[in-house]
C-alpha cells in the first residue's frame, strides 16, 4: 500500500505545501528515484495524485504540491517554487539525487520545462503532459488565461473567468521563446498530447519535438484525447510514462481497426474472439495487419481471466525490403508481453529481443504501442 504523508516547504516568505507518495515497504536507509509532478493552471496538487499514486506502485518517491496562483503568480514564480520543492527533496537522505524526474500537466508541464533547462545538471528526465506552451501566443493575442484585454493597454487585474492574474503575467511571458529556453535540457523527454485538445493545440507539441535535438524527444500523441485524460486514457498514459522512466524505446505503433467479433461458451467459459486488421507506420517497419488477427478473450463468472491477441504484419524494413513481423501478444500479470519472430535480416535481433506493449483506447479503434526493453 502506498505511504502519503504532507510536507511543506519555504520560496522565500512562501509556504509551499504539499504531499510525498511513498512505495509500499519503504525503507529510509535505501535510495529512490523522484518524480516532482506539478498541476496545470487553476487547479491543484489533487490532479496529480492518481499518477503520483501509480508511479509511487512502481518504486518511486512521487511529490506533488500546490502552486501560489493569483495576480501575483507567473511563469517566472512557479519555477521558483518549483526549484525550491527540488531543493527540499534533494535534501532528503533516501532521496537518489541523480534520478529526479520532473513533470507536468498544461502550464505545470510549461514550467517543468523551463525548470528542467535551468536545472538541466540536476534532472534525469523530464515529462510534459500537454504542456502549454501555447501561453506566450495567448498573451500576444490579449487571451492570457482565458481572458480577453487589449494588448497596448494591459489592465493591472486580467479576467481569466474562473480566476484572475496580474499584469505581471503577461509581461512575463509576453516576449518569451518558450522553445528556445527549453531545449536547453538535453535529457531524455516524453511528450503526451491528445488531438482534440482544445485549448493547447497538439501542433505545438509537435514543434517542441522538433526543437529538440534528434531522437531527445519522443512524443506520443493520444487520437481524440483532450485536455485532460479519462479512466482509459489515464491507464494508458500511465503505462508509456513507466515505460519512459525505465528507459524502454518505442519501435513499432501499430493502428488497429475491429472488423468482426464472435462468442461462444466453453464449458464455463465465455471466450469472446475480436478480429481486426490495422496497419504500423514506423522507422523500423512500414505495413499492414493481414486480414485474419485475432485476439481471443476469455471470461469466467463475468471476469476477464486472459487474453491473447496474434496477427502478423507484411510490408518493408528498415531497408526497404519486403518482410513479416509475427506478433504473439500475451497479458501477463499486469503487462503485455509480446513476442515476435520476423524474417527481416535488418531486423533480426527482435527475435531475442525482450518485449512490453501498451494498448491505447480511442474512439477511432485501439493502438498497440510496443517497446524494447
């Protein structure tokens, strides 16, 4: 079970409070890697915890904490506070001061990083959940928080609806090259980001990936996810973040499209077999699901007890040569893990080669994303 006790800690005159999540038998005189997760804009810590929660299950030490909102906050004093979490969790013994990961919803996720390329010495990897990166355009535009004013003449006390901020804020972000200052981190980073976000566009996330330096930067794009995650979203966002922190490298993506399903009783046993095709679209492969894959699911007294999904891919390698990928694709315990046998001489070494998948739901059919450990 895991352990949650509160802390604070001081930005100056500031009293920042907020939680540490513990992992079950946690012991004082061992070493854990951190996870600093700080929330978006008009919200609080309380959006972090589900996440804090779950890496917390996996072995890390997870912070979450509030910012100081109000006409007094910006961009420039959210990094401060966000510094001084660090400060204080860094002082902490059972903290692994070289493994300290930061991340970050909407503006939290702007902030951790610009806080991560400031403290780029000091943070092993960095993770941005939709991160607005969108504010220093909002603020060009007089639209800075959801508001509305005039750009030449910036009221001392911006109407944001739900909240208000200062005139400090715009000034602070106004002239801003958001992307220039955070590619000065040359750590590893994952970006999450759903297509029908409405109020930070994916494309911008898109361009951040771009600024990075080559293959520094994955970015995962969710179909029909928006600002925010549901249940599903968040278990599969989830899974890609675990992935990330432990340095799992995605190679294929593979798009699913359901075609026919049938149930039957076995015995006691319900088993329900979905058919689909699909197709993948990556460095490493370009091809389709031949028509006939399927996953067989088996149910008992209601409850899904396995399932096993195998289809095979066809079309070219990584040097252009015709080839197949056969994938067996097993749930065990709490992962998917698939094995695969290719014929493809470029990409032999996926026939020895230590497997997780994750399955991302969305409205336009699933999307299996497959990682080398």
């Amino acid at each position: 079970m895991v352990g949650v006790e509160k802390f604070t800690c001081m930005q100056e005159d500031k009293t920042i409070e907020g939680v540490l999540c513990f992992p079950e038998e946690f012991d004082e005189g061992k070493k854990y890697g951190v996870v600093i997760v700080s929330h978006g804009f008009v919200s609080n810590f309380i959006e972090a915890i589900p996440y804090c929660e779950y890496l917390a299950e996996l072995g890390y030490l997870t912070v979450c904490f509030n910012f100081h909102e109000g006409v007094k906050m910006n961009i420039t004093s959210e990094i401060n506070e966000l510094m001084a979490v660090k400060s204080y969790i860094q002082s902490l013994v059972y903290v692994d001061v070289k493994n300290i990961a930061l991340m970050g919803f909407s503006q939290g996720g702007l902030v951790a990083g610009l806080t991560a390329a400031k403290c780029k010495d000091e943070i092993a990897k960095l993770i941005m959940v939709y991160p607005a990166l969108c504010i220093p355009d909002h603020a060009r535009r007089g639209k800075l928080g959801g508001g509305k004013y005039d750009v030449n003449d910036v009221p001392e006390v911006i109407d944001c609806g739900k909240t208000v901020v200062g005139r400090g804020f715009h000034e602070d972000v106004v002239n801003r090259d958001v992307y220039l200052e955070i590619t000065a981190y040359k750590g590893p980073v994952l970006i999450l980001h759903g297509t029908a976000d409405n109020i930070v566009e994916y494309t911008y996330s898109i361009h951040a990936q771009k600024m990075y330096e080559e293959g520094q930067c994955h970015l995962q794009v969710i179909e029909n996810a928006g600002h925010g995650f549901n249940k599903e979203e968040r278990k599969s966002v989830c899974e890609s973040i675990k992935a990330f922190l432990e340095e799992k490298k995605e190679i294929l993506t593979i798009n699913i499209f359901v075609t026919d399903c049938e149930g039957e009783n076995v015995e006691e046993k319900f088993i329900n077999k979905v058919y689909f095709t699909g197709y993948c679209n990556n460095d490493l492969f370009k091809g389709t699901v031949v028509q006939g894959g399927c996953d067989t699911q088996e149910y008992q007294d209601d409850q899904l007890i396995s399932m096993n999904a195998e289809y095979t891919l066809v079309g070219l390698d990584s040097e252009n040569k015709k080839s197949y990928i056969h994938i067996i694709n097993k749930r065990v315990g709490d992962e998917w893990k698939p094995i695969l046998h290719t014929n493809s001489y470029a990409l032999k070494w996926m026939n020895d080669t230590d497997f997780t998948a994750v399955l991302e739901h969305s409205p336009c059919g699933p999307k299996v994303r497959i990682f080398a450990n």
